[in-house]
C-alpha cells in the first residue's frame, strides 16, 4: 500500500461503507451481486494465496491482484464496445493538442510508486482518485476540455484516474495491478526516444 494513495489510506473504511450498501444497491441484480462477492472478499488472504502459490483464486489473470476491488471471476479478453472507437478517434485526432500542451507545461511530476523499477517512472495528474487537479487542468485546458468530452469518465469516483507518465528509456517497471478490475485504460503515446 502506498501511503500517498487515498485509495491505499480509506481502504478499510471505503470496504466497511460498501459492505453496508452494495447488498441493498445489488439486492435486484444477480450479476450484480458479483461486486458484493468481491468486496466480501478477505483481501490479505487472496493476495497471500495468490503470491505463495503463484497461482489465481477467482482471477482468470496472473499478477491481476487489486487492492480494493476484484470483481470474481471477470473474463480478461480484450473488450471493445461502441464507446472504445470514437474515444479513441477523438484522442488521436487531438493528438497535436495534447501534445503540445505537454510541451509548454512545466512540469510538476510525481514520483508512480509502484515497486522497484530501474528509472523513475512519473506521472502528472489532471484527475487523480476522482477529484480534478486545478493546477495541473489550468496547464492543459485544451486536453481537460477533450477528456471531460468522453462518456462514462470516473470523475468523482476513487477509481477515476486521468495523468500523463514520463517514464524514461531504459526504464523497466515492475509488473503490477491496479486497485479494481473493472476499470478501462486509454493510453495515448505523445513522445518515444
């Protein structure tokens, strides 16, 4: 656990408020009791389990260990929708914004703790565990503007996660999970050496 992490420090609170709500939320939806499953889950066992005999307990996907939310039995293959085409179109059609953006930005980088890795990897955030950063979104107005544009972005929820990473060549970064499955990514490559 990182003690940066909002997700890392209110994990036993966020678990103990979802324990009292998802049932009445999921109490209609059979494939939604899958969640309640998964928060009922005993984390330090699972993970225990997991890295002593190297091998998966209701995660279809090796080294696929989240921190707060594993929703059991999740299938691992890619998924694309309707949505995953135009957000991507629009990203790469933004690409000369973003990018120049990143450019002119000072940068006020943050160490990614993720584990032993042979450079730093760093990130800067417009949107970390939900929450907007003002001082970062007033440097990149333009790509603030193209991200809020796309559905179903996490804004105000712990999982929402919207930065740009430095990370330099040569780097390795040690394999690692976020804290849910159940989450999509879009990368965006602005610059490669």
């Amino acid at each position: 656990p990182n003690p940066q992490c909002v997700r890392c420090r209110n994990y036993d609170l966020l678990h103990r408020q979802a324990l009292r709500k998802l049932p009445w939320i999921t109490r209609n939806d059979p494939i939604l009791s899958r969640v309640t499953r998964g928060v009922r889950l005993d984390r330090s066992s699972i993970l225990g389990s997991q890295q002593r005999h190297n091998s998966p307990f209701l995660s279809p996907a090796a080294g696929q260990y989240p921190t707060v939310l594993l929703l059991p039995d999740l299938p691992t293959h890619p998924i694309l929708t309707q949505w995953h085409h135009p957000a991507c179109q629009l990203l790469e059609k933004s690409f000369e914004t973003v990018a120049a953006e990143y450019d002119r930005a000072p940068k006020q980088w943050h160490h990614n703790d993720v584990g032993p890795r042979s450079a730093p990897w760093q990130v800067l955030h417009l949107m970390n565990q939900g929450q907007w950063k003002q001082d970062t979104v007033l440097l990149f107005p333009n790509t603030t503007h193209l991200v809020k544009s796309l559905p179903n972005l996490l804004d105000n929820c712990i999982f929402g996660n919207v930065f740009i990473s430095r990370v330099q060549p040569g780097s390795t970064i040690a394999p690692h999970c976020g804290p849910s499955n159940v989450r999509h990514r879009l990368h965006l490559t602005l610059r490669t050496s």
